[in-house]
C-alpha cells in the first residue's frame, strides 16, 4: 500500500465505493469477430488477433505437420501459417482461397502465428456476462457456443492452437 491509503493500482476506497463505476465495469463488452473455416462460422476474440492479412504466397517447409501450411514474411517477421481445419479436426475442409480469405495473425508473446480462414465477416460485441456463460463444447479448441442474434456459434480457444 501506498502511504495515502490508495491500493497498489491506484484505486482509492471511494472509487470502489461509486456504484456507478461498479455497474459499468459488470456491463462490459467484449468484441468477437466472426470467420468462416470450412463453411462453418465460428467466433474468434478480436483481442487475441493482432492482424488480419491478406493471403500471400507461403514458402513451404520440408518435413513439417500437415497442419502448417507454409511460413511467410510479415513485417519482417517470419509467420507460420496453420489450417485450422487440421488442427481442430473440423470435419469440413478449407475452402480454395479466394478473394475473401484471410490470413489471422494471433497475439502471443513468443511464437508468430496465423489461421488461414475462408473468410471474415463481421464483428459482434457480446457482454462479458453472456461469454463467461458459454455452453460446454466437447473440443479442447473451443471454449463453448454461445447465441448470437439467434445464431449459434462456437468460440475458439486460442490458448488451446499454442499448446
């Protein structure tokens, strides 16, 4: 502690007290970006995606899993390439690219890396609440689905592509 009373952060006991911030911080939103991969839409956190990229052509690399569809150059950074359709075991396969596909560069603090998706579509903006309370999925790549707009769509855990 600080010594005028304040908590570590910054955060003085009058400012926890002000209901009126409280109430804000609980309705919270979060945006979800939702693609298409092997014509299923699914979300994706936009917090967890640092870039969307157009394609570019992709070296390949000898000897690697099937997943990797190849590395590139981003930045000056070399960017490993994955389809997701591999790596998640979805039962569709990756559509051929086109105008629309997308390579989605995630945030992580080591390893660059990409999904090769079919498509973006569009952003949502779902309140924490909703995304805490996500149905059970059986996939360990999912956290679960959640409805939107009468939809149904399963989240992608990003954490789970690293591991």
């Amino acid at each position: 502690m600080q010594e005028n009373g304040d908590i570590e952060s910054g955060i003085t006991a009058e400012v926890l007290e002000d209901e009126t911030l409280v109430f804000e911080m609980e309705v919270a939103d979060v945006e979800m970006m939702q693609i298409n991969i092997a014509g299923e839409a699914v979300l994706i956190p936009v917090s967890e995606v640092s870039e969307v990229i157009r394609l570019q052509p992709l070296g390949l690399v000898p000897m690697a899993p099937d997943h990797l569809l190849g590395v590139c150059n981003v930045h000056g950074h070399i960017l490993c390439v994955i389809d997701p359709c591999r790596v998640m075991h979805l039962e569709g396969k990756a559509g051929e690219d086109s105008a629309a596909s997308r390579f989605l560069r995630l945030k992580h603090p080591v390893m660059n890396l990409a999904l090769r998706v079919d498509s973006v579509s569009r952003l949502f903006r779902i309140l924490e609440s909703e995304l805490s309370e996500l149905n059970d999925d059986s996939s360990v790549f999912f956290r679960g689905s959640i409805n939107v707009e009468g939809h149904v769509y399963r989240v992608v855990d990003t954490e789970a592509l690293f591991a």
